[in-house]
C-alpha cells in the first residue's frame, strides 16, 4: 500500500492511521464532526480530494472485492480540513 508523499512537515507512522470506525468514534465524541458528515465525505471521496490528499486510504482484500476498507491518515485528514475552509473563502 503505497500513499500519496506528504508534505516534510507531516511525518507518517503507523500510529498517524486509524480505521474509520475508531476515527468516527474519535470525531463525534470530540465535536469534530458526526457520522452522518463523516460518511458524506466519504461517499465522495474520489471528488472532493480525500483520497488525492492521502487523507483516505481504500484497501481491497482482493481485486474483486466491492467493497474496500477505509483507513484514515490523520495529519493528512486535518490538513485536508483545513485547507477546505481556506477554499470556500
């Protein structure tokens, strides 16, 4: 599973990635955002940069598999966040 480079500043470790189950949990209890806004991201994932950004990692168990697992790179999902709120300005 190779991702996207991230910026110098955004170093990667296997502890900057969660499941998506863990992450929403993690959002919700601290006000971040809901589940419903969360899986609306999501769902448009390949449009509104979450996954270009590295911030969304999909991982199939196999090629032929529907559905693909959702991992969540922190420090890119924020710097993700951020940087739509300097967009819409």
């Amino acid at each position: 599973m190779t991702l996207p480079s991230a910026p110098a500043s955004t170093p990667l470790d296997l502890s900057d990635i969660t499941q998506l189950s863990d992450f929403i949990r993690e959002c919700e209890k601290n006000g971040i955002a809901t589940k419903g806004q969360l899986q609306w991201w999501l769902r448009f994932r390949a449009v509104n940069g979450l996954l270009a950004s590295g911030a969304i990692v999909e991982r199939r168990i196999n090629p032929k598999a529907k559905k693909a697992m959702l991992f969540v790179v922190r420090p890119r999902f924020v710097a993700w966040l951020s940087q739509c709120g300097t967009q819409a300005a």
